[in-house]
C-alpha cells in the first residue's frame, strides 16, 4: 500500500520544496521512502486555513531523487519528526512541521465541575508568542465548529460562549508564548463534544499540524456524600449537625456513606477531617484526621501521624459503601466539626489520575470533656483528735462527670501527709494503683495500715494504732490516666483535696539522761566505761526504754567536729547493736541498771579520743504489737581523751640518753687507748 503525504518547508534551497511518498506492500515489510525535490511555486500553500480544514493535494508529481528504507519497530509511532530525521540523515534538507499538541482523549469529567485543557504548538516559525483558538464539535453536529475563545479576538466567542466568557466562567489562560490552558469553571451536559485547538500560522510556508483535538465527556454527577444512620455513638443531642459530647480518652467513631453510579471505571477516595469550633469550613480550615487515597492506601493527617502509627486512628471500610473512623483516647484537641469528604477519581488516558468530582457531609460536632476539669476531690469527716493507739479513719470522694474505670480510663488514688506547720503536699502514706492494689509509702512499712474502696468513687484509709508521729494535715490525691495503645498509661488529670487536720495527744513522757566517764581519767591501753543514768516522769504503763551511744570526732586539718557515728545501741527489747568504733576495738553496750546503760572501749587507743553522749528514747506498744517512739532525750558531751603512763613519757628519753652516753663514753675509750698504744710503739 502507498501513504502519501506532502507539505511545503524551507531548506537551503529556498526555490525548491519537498515531496515524498511512504510505500509499504505488506504490513511489516520494510517501509520505503522516496524523496522528491520540487519548485515551491507548485505548491499552493496558503498562509492560513479555515478551521477543520485539510491541506490541499498536489496533482501528479514526477519524482526525482534517493530513495531511503527504514524499518518501523511494532508499536512505534510513526510521525513527522521520524521523516524530518531521515530526510535531513539522507538529504542533508531540513524538513520543519508545526505541531500542535493537546492531551490525549476521550476525557471524562462530570457535570457541574471545572476542566483544564492544555494546548501547546512547536516546531513553528514567526513570534514566540502565538496566538490560539478553541472551537466545539458537538456529538448532535460533528462538523459544525462553535467558536469558544481566542487569545487575539474578544468578540470571537459564539453567543452559545459569550455570557459564560463574559462572566469568566470560560477562559484561557497563557502559559507561556506557545502553551495556553482552556478553562471551564462549571461543567454542563452540552459542554460534551470534540474541542479543538487551533494555531494561525505565522509561517513562511504551510507545514504539518495547525490544530489538535481532543473529545470530552461530561458524566451525570452521581457522588453520593452522607452520614452513616443512626449516627455517632455516644451522648447525642438532637440537633442538626448532630451534637456529640464526650469524655477525655473515650473512643470516637465516625461513620460514613459514599457512592457513586458513575458507568466508566472510577476510584472512590474517602477522608475524614476536623474543622475548629465556630470557624467556617472550608478547604483552608478543614484539617485531615485521616483518609484512604484512590490506590487504597491510609494516611493521616500531619498531626494526627503519631497516632495512626500507634494504633490509636484507625479507618476501615464496613461493606461497599460504608466507611468508618475510630479515634481512640479523645483529646481535648480532637474537639469541633467533623466532616466527611468522598473525591472521584478517573484515569486519563495518559495514564494520570484526575479528581473530577468532590461532595463532603457533616457528621457531628463533637465536644471533649477533659477530666481536669471534671477530676474533683472531698475528703471526710472533719478534723480528728485522737489519742495515741487509737485507730484513725478517713475517707476520701471521688466526683465529676468522669468515664468509668475500664477499656478507656483508670485512676489512682493515694493519701499524703505533712506534719503541722510543714510547707508541701508532705510524703504518701497509703496509696491504690490503677489495678486497685494497695501500697505503703516510705516510713510506714510494717504497720497495720489499710486502704480500701468501699463504694463506687469512695476510698478509706484506716491506721489501726496512730501515733503523736501521725499527727499532722492529711490531703487525698486523685489521678486519672487515659489508656492509648497497647493498654499504655497517660496520666490525663490530677486532683487534691483540701487540707484535713488530724491531732494525736501526746504521752506526755519526760526524759532526761545523764552520762560521764567512770574513773574521770584514762590511759592508752586501758578500757575505758561510760554511763549513762536516765530518769522518766509520765507515760503509759509498759513504757520500754532504749538507749544508744554517739561519738563526734574533729575533722582532719578543721577544729570542728564531724557528723555524729552510732557507736553502740540497746533498743527496747534488750537487743545490742554495734556500730563503728574509731579505734577499732572491741566495744560492749550493756543494761546495767533498770534505767542505767554502760559503754565500754577496750583496749583505747589515741584515734578513740572525740566527743561522746547518750541518746535515750522511750517506746509504747500498742494492741497491734506495733511501738511507737514516745519520747526522747539526749545527755550532755562526754570528752574522752586517751592518756599515757608517767613512765611511757620517760621511758623514751632514758633509752635516747643511755644510749648516748654509751656512745659517748665508747668514743672516749677508744680515743685513749688509740693514743696509749702510739706512744708504747714509740718507745
């Protein structure tokens, strides 16, 4: 078969120009092409066409020449350009074509929306800047060409265009020099049909393309957008957009209907997003919670990423129509107008994905109680004056409007005290986790202490014997945690409640203590004995005593003494503790009288030499068989200095002067008897 095609160019001879003529016998056979150079003048190209038009054909043309053979590449697309390459490759003539450039069709779009087409020419000669024009074909009269707009003539439109143009709901908009965009604001039925752009010529002879096309379908607008019945979960009011109220840490579940009829193979794209309390919605101020993209995929928004990769947000598709949100631990931060957004998507032929019909729904306006503002805290029943080994009661409310304990919130809840007149909250006494299990704080371990839940958001903390230690102003602490995911903790709110008083009378036991060095005077050596005497006035029957013994020695290099060391202790069942002695030496404590102890240093040594004094305490056992200490005391500063004997102190200078003498009187001897000798010599 023969495919022909003509055209006029400009080469480096500018009198002649250029026929060829495509033969090909067989499909696949080798495609020849044979090259004629011909006077221009027998070519009548015009500077310009009519739009829709074809160029003319020359008549019978003998052909001179080369003839050149190429193999076309199955599904190669053959084009003007491969004939420019091959004809300069073989001629040495350049061979231009102007080429206009639109996308490919048919492209669909829906009723109601804006479309941009693109149009672009190349390869073309005259000014950068060319103009265009855009004319419809539509499907009821193919050949009949509607004017639409023109970058060079205002009133080029057709009174089908004219109010659309004038209203700037049809435009074109340029590029640059040779690329313009046809715009479209709102879609209609009768906008379907073959759009063509065109390209006057502003060539110096007629060559290659002057126009593209490019059809358009416009599609019903069948996008469906709506809540899902019977609504959100939760406290709902009835009101339109529906009311949701809920507490900080609750789960939020949004659904969503979204479907369309539409007969071409589109993608739906569902999201659901948050707009701000009393701000208009719209793209600027609507916020992506998260959404499922047109290839399927989930993301979120930027704020909202940590918590989709945590397992906190979750979207899932219920069915072929129904989409829900699950937001998990509700945050302050969550609150305001949720909204859902279905987007239609359609691939072009070029293989791009294009959005060609957007509807979003309101689901609810949702309000987040946070628990710091509902967390309130009252404790019971007043201020207590109890004796001492008495039981002390006090209970502790827990109140506001608060989720209960579960899948979604825990709490915490604890006692402190602080004894009176001390600044802070003070130390914890007794406390119950989030599991509901019981603690003692530093101090109290060992005690019959209990801490209970007795009703729904009431808590008792009951000491089976207080203590004048007890004494003091007692707060209950209220936390609130939010479970996130993996069952993980975070404290949402804290609360305290007031101060409440609590007094523990005193025993009123007295005591005194006495202590001094047995002897007055001690020597290196020697065991040194120290007494202590205690007197007591009051207390409770059964009252027990302890005494331990204390030392305070000067720092090396310093006058001032250092922290006071526990030599030695006896407590209130006669067990004996020892501490460190400075010497090193053995060290015995012992009752030697109903209320006289005696500490011993065996042995003393000069690093014993320091500061000594008795502490003595007085101890009540309650019914609970637990002691409390009563009172205490502490006795004046005992001095111990270790001495040495008369005897040590001259022992040292005897042996340095008898030893001196002997070296003296050696020396002298051995002089004379040097100088005896000398003289019997001589003689």
């Amino acid at each position: 078969m023969d495919l022909f095609a003509s055209g006029c160019l400009t080469s480096d001879l500018p009198e002649m120009g250029c026929f060829w003529v495509l033969r090909q016998s067989r499909a696949y056979d080798p495609l020849e092409i044979q090259v004629s150079y011909l006077p221009a003048a027998s070519f009548p190209c015009p500077p310009g066409r009519a739009p829709g038009g074809s160029p003319p054909r020359p008549g019978l043309l003998s052909f001179i020449g080369q003839a050149s053979r190429m193999v076309l590449v199955a599904g190669m697309r053959w084009g003007p350009r491969h004939l420019q390459l091959l004809l300069s490759s073989h001629t040495g003539v350049q061979c231009f074509a102007r080429e206009v450039l639109v996308p490919k069709g048919p492209l669909y779009r829906v009723a109601g929306t804006a479309i941009s087409i693109s149009c672009n020419v190349s390869s073309y000669e005259g000014p950068a800047q060319q103009n265009f024009e855009w004319f419809l074909y539509r499907p009821e009269a193919p050949e009949a060409a509607l004017g639409i707009i023109s970058t060079r003539d205002t009133r080029f439109s057709y009174a089908v265009f004219g109010a659309r143009v004038a209203a700037g709901e049809v435009q074109v908009q340029r590029l640059q020099g040779d690329a313009v965009v046809l715009k479209i604001a709102h879609l209609q039925a009768q906008d379907a049909g073959v759009y063509e752009c065109y390209t006057p010529s502003t060539d110096a002879r007629y060559l290659g393309s002057y126009s593209g096309k490019v059809e358009l379908r416009v599609l019903p607008d069948t996008l469906q957008v709506s809540a899902t019945p019977p609504g959100p979960r939760g406290r709902q009011a009835p009101t339109s957009p529906p009311r949701l109220t809920m507490h900080e840490g609750q789960e939020l579940a949004l659904g969503c209907l979204a479907r369309t009829s539409t007969q071409q193979h589109t993608h739906l794209a569902v999201s659901f997003g948050r707009a701000v309390p009393e701000v208009p919605v719209g793209r600027a101020t609507l916020q992506e919670v998260v959404g499922l993209r047109p290839d399927l995929a989930v993301e979120a928004g930027a704020p909202y990423a940590e918590r989709l990769a945590a397992g906190e947000l979750r979207l899932g598709k219920e069915g072929a129509e129904r989409y829900r949100m699950v937001v998990g631990g509700a945050q302050a931060e969550d609150a305001g107008t949720y909204h859902c957004t279905a987007a239609e998507w359609i691939q072009d032929p070029d293989g791009s994905w294009t959005q060609i019909a957007e509807k979003r729904a309101v689901l609810a306006q949702v309000d987040v109680q946070t628990l710091s503002s509902q967390l309130a805290v009252a404790v019971g029943p007043g201020e207590r004056r109890i004796g001492p080994g008495e039981h002390l009661e006090l209970l502790c409310n827990v109140s506001g409007a608060l989720p209960p304990p579960g899948r979604h919130a825990a709490y915490s809840v604890g006692w402190e005290m602080a004894p009176a007149g001390a600044p802070g909250p003070g130390r914890l006494v007794a406390q119950l986790d989030t599991d509901g299990v019981g603690s003692l704080g530093p101090g109290y371990e060992g005690r019959h202490i209990a801490m209970e839940k007795v009703a729904s958001r009431t808590y008792r903390l009951r000491l089976e014997a207080a203590r004048p230690g007890d004494a003091g102003t007692y707060r209950c602490l209220a936390k609130a945690y939010i479970r996130g995911s993996g069952a993980r903790l975070r404290e949402a709110a804290s609360a305290r409640s007031r101060p409440l008083p609590v007094h523990v009378r005193e025993e009123g036991v007295v005591l005194e203590a006495v202590a001094w060095l047995a002897g007055g005077t001690v020597y290196r050596g020697e065991t040194a004995s120290l007494l202590c005497n205690i007197s007591v006035r009051g207390g409770p029957p059964g009252l027990r005593l302890a005494a331990s013994w204390w030392v305070e020695r000067p720092e090396e290099g310093t006058l001032s003494s250092g922290p006071a060391q526990l030599v030695g202790s006896v407590d209130q069942d006669g067990v004996v503790e020892l501490g460190v002695r400075p010497g090193g030496g053995p060290v015995s404590v012992e009752l030697v009288g109903p209320r006289s102890y005696r500490l011993r240093l065996h042995s003393l040594g000069p690093e014993d030499k320091g500061v000594y004094h008795c502490a003595p305490s007085a101890w009540v056992q309650h019914a609970d068989y637990s002691w409390y200490q009563a009172g205490s005391a502490r006795s004046g500063p005992v001095t111990v200095y270790p001495y040495t004997h008369a005897l040590d102190t001259l022992f040292v200078p005897l042996l340095v002067g008898a030893g001196a003498a002997l070296v003296t009187g050696a020396t002298i001897l051995g002089t004379i008897t040097c100088c005896f000798m000398k003289r019997l010599r001589k003689r």
